[in-house]
C-alpha cells in the first residue's frame, strides 16, 4: 500500500485551472486498479490518494499527473506495510 501526499505548490487557483484533467488522471488510477481511495486534505492545501502496485509503477503514474506536469502540486510517497485492518478491508493488506 502506497500513500501518495500531494501538496500544492502553486495557489489552489492554479490547480483550479487544471483539475479537470487531474480528474480524469483520477480517474485512469481507479480503472487501472492502482488507486483504492481519494480525496481533498482539509484544510484544501492538496490531497491524499491511497494506491496498490510496485514502487516503480506508483511513480511513473505520478509523473503523468497533470498536477505534475504543470508544477502545480509535490508528491511525498510513502510505503506502509497493512498489518491490520477493519473487517471489509482486508484487500488492503495484499
């Protein structure tokens, strides 16, 4: 399991400008299987996304974020290895 940690680096008004082919990355993370959860940290200085693969292949979809590409946000990523989990969640630990 990989949290990915975006944060902005440009003015929220910047990513406003961009978000929709953001989305649409989103979008492409969820119907690849790589990506479980997402959402806006809070306060809106970026966003979280929980995400399932290798190493290699979390960061080469990170370098095709639109977010990415225009400077408009940084990523942190971070491995965690799922020792336990709440019943429901249990595929988060593959």
């Amino acid at each position: 399991m990989f949290i990915l940690s975006l944060t902005y680096v440009k003015p929220a008004e910047a990513a406003d400008a961009v978000m929709a082919p953001h989305m649409e990355w989103v979008k492409q993370g969820y119907d690849s299987g790589l990506f479980v959860a997402s959402g806006r940290k809070v306060p809106r200085t970026g966003g979280v996304i929980l995400a399932k693969g290798n190493r290699a292949e979390i960061e080469a979809f990170v370098a095709a974020d639109p977010f990415t590409i225009h400077g408009i946000a940084g990523y942190d990523i971070t491995e965690v290895a799922l020792t336990t989990v709440i019943e429901g969640l249990e595929k988060l630990k593959d």
